[in-house]
C-alpha cells in the first residue's frame, strides 16, 4: 500500500483531476489485471490501446487512471492524472511503489545487439560463485539466488521488472544483473532504475521492424548510457566502430575493452579450440571453457565489469576460467560417430557470420558444415536474405526452414530468404520448411567429424505457429538423434 502522492514522485503531471492523497494497492498496465484499489495506467501498445480500457478497469475497481488523454465522461470518485508519456510515468511510478528497489543492490544492465544473454548470465554465476547473492533478468531466465522466475520479454514491463527487483532485495541480492534490450529502453521499461554500470557489447543490423532505421535504432542504445550517472561506470566494446559513440555523453566513469587496440581491458587470443580459448588478458595468461573470438570479447566485458565493481582481478579470472556460457549459445553436443551438433541463438547476419567464423576457425581440415537456419515471422523482413546468404557463403551445405513462424506462412519466409542466393548458392541449399525434418535431414547427411550448426532458436524451448507455442528444443532434439 502506498499513497498516490507518494508515488507520483517524479511524474511530469500536466493535468489532475480529483484525490492524489488516496490509497493504492497495486499498479496496472492490464485492466484485466485491475482489482478495487488499483491505479491503471492506460499504455498505447503495439498490438492495443490502453486508453481504450479505462472505463473497465474502472468497472473492476480502479482509483485512480494514469492517461495521456483524459476520457471524453470522468467518473465521480476516480483521480484522473494526464500525461506526455504513460510509458515513462509507470516506470516512475512503479520504481517508487516497490521502494525504489534498484538502489539497494548493485544493478549493472548490458545493451548490444550480440551478447547480452552471455554477458549477464555469466557475470550472474561469477559474483555467486564469489559468494554474493545476485538476480539475473535475461532472455534465457530470471534468476534470484538460484531460484528460476520465468522470462517472457528480454526484459520484462516496468511494473513487473520493479516488482522482480523488489523480490531480489527481499532475497537479500546485493548484485543483479540485466540484459537490457533496444525495445526496453525505448519504452521506458528501465527509467528511473539507478544502475551501478552499464555494457555494451557491439552494435549490427537487428530490430529495424521496430526502429525503422539503424540511426535510431543506434541512439535508443546510446540513451541508456546519457542518463547513467556520476558514480556510475560505463564499459565498451573499443573494437566496435559505434563503441566510443555509445559513451560520447555519459557523464559515467568510461572505460573500454579491446582485442585490437589499446585498452583497460586488453585481451589477445592465443588459441581458439573446441576445448576452449586461451587468452592473454592483460597480463596473465588464461584458459576459458567458452569458445570463439565472440566470447573472447564477452569474456573481456565480464572481467572488465568485475574489476569495475571492486573485485580482485586474480579471483575474477581463476573463476570466469572455470564457467560456462549461457544456454543456446554454441551449445555442442557431440556423436558417438564423432558429428559435432552446435545449437546457437544467432538470429541476426552477424551474430550467423560470427559463429560459421568460430566454425572455421574450429575445423581441422575437411569437415563438411551443414547449417540449418530459419527467420522469425513477424519480425524485421530485410535481414532474411542476408542470413540466408551469411549461411551460403559460410557453409558447406545449408537447410532453409522455419523458425518461429507466428502468424506468417513458412514457405513465405523461407521465400524471402531464399531471394539473398545466387545460383550456386541454391544448388547447394535445400528447403524443408518443418524444421524437426530439416533437423534429421541434417544428422542424416553428417558424416565423421562434420559440423552441424542449427541456428536461430538456441535455447528456446518451443516453436510458436499461429499464435499457439508449441514445445521444441533444438538442443533436446539433436540429442535424440545423435541417440545420447
């Protein structure tokens, strides 16, 4: 319970009307959601108009209505306040109804488009491992101290994400740590938390269904790291050409990580192999269980973000040396007959590129790779011929199939894909737009020490088709046919 006043604490209010001084229980986005004590806050989504539900959520209770335009009839008894940005308000709002639970714990948020998920969840095992208490809020989960909270957004609405920090303080977290992706920031889902750092893995083509342009698409990222503050610290990628961009304007301490130049992170591969990397960083020698020139950099952001946070650097790395990566990221499981499966996220060109790159760099001499890809539906249309054209240009064989086709037609998704192929690029790809099939028509056509790649979905553990999700596990399926 708090008061409505209370709560309102740094609201830019353009118009009240009625009582700021009642009681209110909860904080709604969803009138469905509402019950008798409730302030709604009408949100203009994607899909529908909050606005459109207010006398619901009246009906079922509401006290008060947060809105950008007050409703043509106000009802006796309800506090109307308007707003410029409902968005922003609630993420206001909620911040101050759960206790402003993000200055009780060190919260450090990682942006990027490649990264995230890797980065926050192996800082999350590394400070447990150094014996804190710490949530995680990822793509992959929500953890707080080892418990699992289901995730269904990268990063969850304002109420719900204040509500999941005030259960961490609760649990006694003093770190969290948070993937924070381009859709959160833009829609105020992380304003007014105060982050103790912020990372920023690289920038590539992603999301330009919802930013329209990569320029915009560029400075909602960099907005994260303009509104960070004094005592703060903010790290980047020195090796990605937008990486000293993204820190132009903080007024946070700057740091940078680097494989190629000088940096306060510096690091320098001295082997990649299936049994891990080896790197110099700084200027102690390491061996980590996470493969690829990717990870080297995302191990980099980890060490980089530790020392940050006050950690000793001999500690840091004895431990990252001993960790995993993140679920459904270069994931690999390997036969009896000696074929290497990897399931990997990738769903963007990059993210594609860099892993066949890791790929290559892993093979011995002639082993065949054979990758199996696919495009979201309803998502950003420019990038599927050039992730068809990635996986061409990088495979020895490609399978186009589905990957979460949600309302959109397989086969016209894979069309679009296909368009990125030339001739020769076609003569060796084949479509099988079920994707289990296209897994088996994989295996079947892998021989001795080939590589599969099955790429897009990683560690996903569904297929979503029509609106209903369905359950899939690229990982659990390769399992099966490889019959471990």
């Amino acid at each position: 319970m708090a008061t409505l006043q209370d709560i309102l604490y740094k609201v830019h209010l353009q118009s009240v009307n009625g009582n700021t001084g009642l009681q209110v229980t909860d904080i709604q986005i969803d009138s469905r959601q509402v019950t008798a004590g409730s302030v709604f806050v009408a949100i203009r989504g994607v899909q529908s108009d909050g606005h459109q539900f207010i006398d619901k959520a009246i009906a079922q209770g509401a006290v008060a209505v947060v809105c950008e335009a007050f409703p043509a009839a106000l009802k006796e008894g309800v506090t109307y306040l308007q707003v410029s940005n409902t968005h922003e308000a609630v993420a206001y709002m909620a911040h101050q109804f759960y206790g402003e639970p993000s200055r009780k714990v060190k919260l450090v948020g990682v942006t990027g488009t490649n990264g995230k998920t890797t980065i926050a969840t192996v800082l999350y095992n590394l400070f447990t491992e150094l014996g804190n208490k710490c949530g995680l809020v990822s793509t992959v989960q929500n953890l707080i101290a080892g418990e699992v909270i289901a995730a269904t957004h990268t990063t969850p609405d304002a109420v719900s994400l204040n509500k999941l920090l005030a259960q961490m303080v609760e649990s006694g977290c003093s770190h969290v740590f948070m993937e924070c992706s381009s859709h959160a920031i833009h829609q105020h889902r992380i304003t007014g938390l105060q982050f103790a750092g912020a990372l920023f893995s690289n920038i590539t083509h992603d999301h330009l269904d919802y930013h329209k342009t990569f320029d915009e698409y560029i400075r909602v990222k960099k907005s994260f790291f303009d509104h960070l503050t004094a005592d703060a610290f903010a790290l980047s990628n020195l090796d990605d050409k937008r990486g000293t961009v993204m820190l132009q304007n903080t007024p946070a301490k700057k740091y940078y990580y680097s494989l190629k130049s000088l940096a306060e992170f510096k690091g320098k591969i001295l082997d990649n192999a299936l049994t891990g990397l080896v790197m110099r960083v700084n200027d102690r020698e390491v061996h980590f269980r996470l493969i690829g020139e990717f990870n080297a950099y995302n191990l980099l952001a980890i060490y980089g973000a530790a020392i940050c946070l006050g950690e000793s650097s001999e500690e840091v790395l004895r431990v990252l040396s001993m960790l995993n990566g993140a679920e459904g990221r270069f994931d690999y499981v390997i036969s009896s007959t000696k074929v290497i499966g990897i399931v990997d996220y990738a769903h963007t060109p990059d993210a594609l590129e860099n892993v066949l790159a890791t790929i290559k760099k892993l093979r011995k001499g002639h082993e065949q790779v054979i990758t199996v890809v696919g495009c979201g539906g309803d998502r950003d249309k420019t990038k599927r011929p050039i992730m068809a054209q990635v996986a061409a240009d990088m495979s020895d064989k490609v399978i186009l199939t589905s990957d979460n086709p949600r309302s959109e037609e397989p086969m016209d998704i894979i069309k679009d894909m296909e368009g990125g192929l030339n001739s020769a690029a076609k003569r060796k790809t084949m479509i099988i737009a079920d994707r289990l099939e296209a897994i088996k028509t994989a295996v079947s056509l892998a021989g001795k020490d080939d590589i599969i790649l099955i790429a897009g979905k990683g560690h996903e553990k569904y297929q979503e088709i029509k609106g209903v999700r369905h359950h899939f596990d690229d990982k659990e399926i390769l399992r099966e046919l490889f019959g471990l």
